[in-house]
C-alpha cells in the first residue's frame, strides 16, 4: 500500500530534455523541463531534498529510447546510492502513450501553447496513472 502523502517525482526522459512532474496528494503536477546536460542529477537531487521525494517513476518507453531510458536511470540509481542522504525509490513506468496523450489534448489550446515543450506535461500524465492505480485512500 502506498501512502498518498509520499511525495513521488516522475521523469520523462529525452536526450535533449527531461521533463518532470511530482505528486500533490492523490494529483499529478508538472513540475519543470531541464536540460539533459552534466547538471541533470544535481537538479533531479535538490528537487528530491526540497520535495522530500520518497519514490521516483521513471517512464519507459519502446525500442532504442527505452535502452537510452534505462542507462539513464542505472545512472540515477547509482547517483542516489552513492551520496543522496534520501534515498527515494527508483521503479519505471510504461510512458509510451504518455507524450501522443498529450498531443490530442493540447488540439484545443491555443496555437503558442501547442508548440510548446510538453516533457512535463507528459512526466504528469504517466504520474497520474500511476497514482490512479497505486494510491488507495
């Protein structure tokens, strides 16, 4: 049983960003979009601390992302068992849908928001789910 007060952080991976969310209660927000530059962990890092994140989703999607996704996420495994004083649980979740998701919703938005980066909205849309199916009140 997972508890809803447990904040969780998902992250939706990409070579040039990552996108991020992180649970309020029993909802999904997005959070931010960084860079996927050598500053991504220490972000990721100082978001846990200030959030005092107890579970970190990482979306996983198909074909040769999915294998980037998961050096990626050893990475980030291997940064939080080798300093982070919190140590929040790492697991993945399918985001395959997540982004195409997105995509159908922002149809109705105006046209400079549809343009927009979306990594967030995505971690955000995939959290959800997981809240939907994992939190029980």
């Amino acid at each position: 049983m997972n508890n809803p007060e447990d904040t969780i952080l998902a992250i939706d991976f990409g070579t040039v960003r990552i996108g991020l969310a992180i649970s309020r209660f029993i909802l999904a927000e997005p959070l931010e979009i960084i860079s996927n530059d050598d500053s991504k962990f220490l972000k990721i890092k100082e978001i846990c601390i200030a959030e005092d994140v107890k579970r970190i989703i990482v979306g996983m999607s198909e074909n040769e992302m999915a294998k980037k996704t998961e050096v990626f996420a050893d990475e980030l495994r291997d940064e939080i068992k080798s300093d982070w004083e919190n140590k929040p649980e790492l697991e993945y979740m399918d985001e395959t849908l997540s982004s195409h998701s997105i995509h159908e919703k922002m149809k109705f938005a105006k046209k400079s928001k549809r343009s927009a980066d979306i990594d967030h909205l995505a971690a955000a849309e995939f959290l959800q789910e997981w809240l939907d199916e994992n939190i029980k009140e």
